[in-house]
C-alpha cells in the first residue's frame, strides 16, 4: 500500500470516528439511544383478508311483491326505519275501486242469504203444517245454499283485492337503516325487483378467508387485530366465532393482485370485542393469533 492510500484511509477513520465521537455527545445530551437504523417489526400471527358484513338476518333486500308504477318513494339512503314502516308505494287506484266493488258485493249477497234463510223457515213451517209441497221445500233450501255460496265467493274476492292492495305497499321487513335505493317514484317495477336493503347496523362482523395452508392454526375463540386501508394507525379487537369443516374457493377479491384469485381458503366469521367505526362492505386485514400461540 503506498503512503498516499495510507494517508486517505486515516483521514476515512478519523472522521468516522469523530462523528460517532459527536453522536454520542448528542445522546449524552437529549438522552436518546443512538440507533443506525430502525427495521419494522415483523408483523406476527395469520394473515388474512375479510369484509364487514351484517350477522344473518340483520341485512335484508327488500322487493316489490307485484308489478306496477310507484307513485311514491318515502325514504332516502340513510334513514332509519322501523319494521313494517312504509318505503314506497305502488299505484293501487284500480284496485281499490275494485275492492270497493267486491265488498258492495258481499253486502247484496249477505242480503239475499238473510231473505232465502227467511224463506226456507216459512216454508219448513208450512210443510210441518202440510199445505206446502215437498218441490216447493226443496227450492227453498236450494235457494238458500246457492245464495250463502254466492256469499263466501264475495268474501274471497273480497281477501283477494285486499291481499293485492296490501302488497301495493313496500314496507321495511326489519328496523334498521337503509343503506341501498335502487328505486324512484315514477318508476315501472315488476315482481321481485330489488327496491330497497335494509340493514341493522348494530350487527355488524367480519367474514374473513385464511389460506388452506395456515387452517391448522385457525381455532375458534382466537383473538384477532383487525385493521383497514382507510384508518392508517389504528386497529381493534376481534375473536373468531365461527371456523367451518372444509376448505372453500375464494370469494374475496384480493387487494394485493399478484395473489391468486383462486386460492383455496378457510372462511371464518370474527365478532368485533369493541364498538368499529367501519362501515357495511369494508374490506379489512386480519392478524389472527396462532393456535399454538395461545
């Protein structure tokens, strides 16, 4: 080595020298460790993906029950509704009127069945006194029977119409928010057409999805940190409440698309142990711990 490169290695170490010299004079100073450089810590437990979802029962789609032109749409997304509260309304003009009619109906037949009842009793008299023929009786209870049989068919039509204007009505099935509209007044609808979803929001979980290969350690009543893209630096609690037999298809789409989209997963639903503020549709990171772990 020659005397130059001598030279400008020990200028090298002379000031790395001086400079750890300075850094530790620093510390001394503030009172701070003195580090090179921080390494994240390794995230730890089973990773998966899931989706803030409403417990069975607590979400439902609500439908028109018969075709027809809504004349009016009484909520908006967001609103809280009770169960059995109106949403909106099909027009039910002509089937009124024929309700109407029917039940004017069932009051002329009701009549006739009081007038043929008094008739067949003056005549049974009569045949019991025997001035009346036997063909005369008969007539009589024929006339009865027809005429409260005229009776029940008024009554069904009757059920009839109001079973249809009932279902005219589009009415919340449970309490809680609506949180999809699909549907405006002036709008044709046909039956079965998607109006409106309710969902209850105080029943709220995650459906989560493992990898096959880390089902060994998935075990039901495992604690679970959960997190979301949309709430950097914070996390809540959660606890695995259901862990199926078998092995499934993915059904959430990754957010990393360089994973397959066509693993095989294990589908667990975690219970939230603290009040979230995510919303229904969420899509969260899940670390559970370990069954091993435990």
């Amino acid at each position: 080595m020659t005397r130059r490169a001598q030279l400008v290695l020990g200028l090298l170490a002379g000031g790395a020298l001086v400079g750890a010299t300075v850094l530790q004079a620093r510390a001394v100073q503030t009172g701070s460790p003195v580090t090179v450089a921080t390494l994240p810590e390794a995230a730890s437990g089973i990773a998966a993906e899931g989706r803030v979802v409403a417990y069975p029962g607590a979400e439902v789609k609500i439908g028109a029950e018969r075709a027809g032109r809504l004349v009016r749409v009484l909520v908006e997304e967001g609103d809280s509704v009770r169960k059995g509260q109106l949403l909106a309304e099909i027009d039910s003009d002509e089937l009124r009127a024929e309700l109407a009619e029917a039940r004017a109906r069932v009051v002329e037949a009701e009549a006739e069945v009081r007038l043929s009842e008094s008739t067949l009793a003056r005549r049974q008299k009569l045949q019991q006194e025997r001035i009346l023929a036997a063909h005369d009786l008969d007539e009589a209870t024929r006339d009865y029977e027809t005429s409260r049989a005229r009776a029940v068919t008024a009554r069904a039509a009757v059920a009839r119409y109001e079973a249809l204007v009932a279902k005219s009505r589009i009415a919340a099935a449970i309490a809680g928010t609506v949180v999809a509209r699909v549907v405006d007044a002036g709008q044709m609808v046909e039956t079965g057409d998607h109006a409106f979803t309710v969902a209850d929001l105080e029943r709220l979980r995650v459906e989560g999805e493992a990898h096959e290969a880390d089902a060994g350690g998935v075990a039901l009543g495992a604690e679970v940190k959960i997190t979301a893209d949309g709430y950097p630096g914070r996390s809540w609690r959660g606890r695995i409440e259901e862990v199926p037999d078998s092995v499934t298809l993915r059904r959430i789409k990754p957010q990393d698309p360089s994973r397959p989209t066509d693993a095989r997963v294990l589908a667990v639903k975690v219970a939230f142990a603290e009040p979230v503020p995510l919303r229904l549709g969420t899509t969260v990171d899940l670390r559970i711990t370990p069954a091993d772990a435990r």
